[in-house]
C-alpha cells in the first residue's frame, strides 16, 4: 500500500486558492499534507477527513502567532520561511478574520518582492548589455541562468501578491 503521494504546488504566492483547494480535496480522498519537498506537496494516507486550509505569508513567524493560530482552531502543516500553511476543521473562522490584516500581510510581501524583482530585473538588463559587449565565454551563461532564475522566483511571486491584492480589495468595495 502506498504510504506517501506527491503533487506538484501550483504556486503559493500567484495561486493560493487553488492550491488550498487541491489541499482541501486531497484530504477528502483520505490524503493529508505533511510537509513540502521543493515544490512538491507530501501527503500521508489518512482516514478522509474534510479539513480547511490556509496560507499565511509572514516572512518569519513568532511562536506566540502560532500559538494563536493553535488557540483559534488552526494547526500548522508546513511552516517557512515566507509561507506557511495551517489545517483546520471545516467552518472554523478563517485565519484572517479582518481584510485590513490580510491586506497588511499581502501589501508587505508585494513590495519585499517586487523590491527583488527590481533588483534582478535591472541586473538582468545590465548583464544582457554587458554579454554583448565583452566575450566572456561560458560564464555568460551560468550568470545569465542565475540571474533569470532570480528574477522569475521573485517576479511571479510579486505578480501573485499583486493579483490578491487587487482580488481583495475588490471584494471589499
């Protein structure tokens, strides 16, 4: 008998919902998420069980915010830095009872991000102007993958923030 299941995460930060969805009905097949391999969820044979799931966003969390979070019906699965995600029992009050505090959270990781983005983005530029300047052999190369894979991680990640934030705020009008 399989023991343990991977899928793929979609993206926290670009699509949270989606991903606590397949959570969610992966838990309802029986499958609870144990912890994260890359960006690969693990999940555990269980008993189904209709759990809630939730994404925090919190570059570093405090141990008496997860006590909170405990109090309040709400377990921790994964916790990393940047996200971390909470399981709760169906129809326990979600973890953001207010938008002026989900809207905090998502306007701080837009702007951590997208000051990275900016960062890898003008380095990016530089090194493309600077390639076809000097020949500089198969570096160009390795520096030209870095600084792509730099920008793409934190780019997409600021695109997601970005997407919620403007999502709740036209909920909330």
């Amino acid at each position: 008998m399989v023991k343990y299941k991977y899928k793929m995460c979609s993206g926290l930060a670009i699509m949270p919902e989606h991903d606590m969805k397949l959570l969610k009905d992966m838990s309802k097949k029986g499958w609870h998420l144990v912890g994260m391999k890359g960006l690969l969820y693990r999940f555990e044979k269980g008993e189904a069980c209709d759990y809630d799931y939730a994404l925090n966003t919190e570059m570093v969390i405090e141990k008496d915010m997860l006590s909170y979070y405990e109090a309040s019906g709400w377990y921790p699965v994964v916790i990393e830095p940047g996200y971390q995600i909470f399981r709760a029992k169906e129809g326990t009050v979600p973890i953001f009872s207010d938008k002026a505090s989900e809207e905090e959270v998502l306007e701080k990781n837009q702007k951590h991000t997208g000051k990275w983005a900016s960062v890898f983005g003008i380095l990016l530029a530089a090194w493309l102007i600077i390639m076809n300047i000097i020949n500089l052999g198969f570096i160009k190369v390795v520096v030209l993958i870095a600084l792509n894979t730099c920008f793409v991680f934190t780019f997409l990640p600021f695109l997601g923030f970005s997407r919620s934030l403007r999502k709740l705020r036209k909920n909330n009008w």
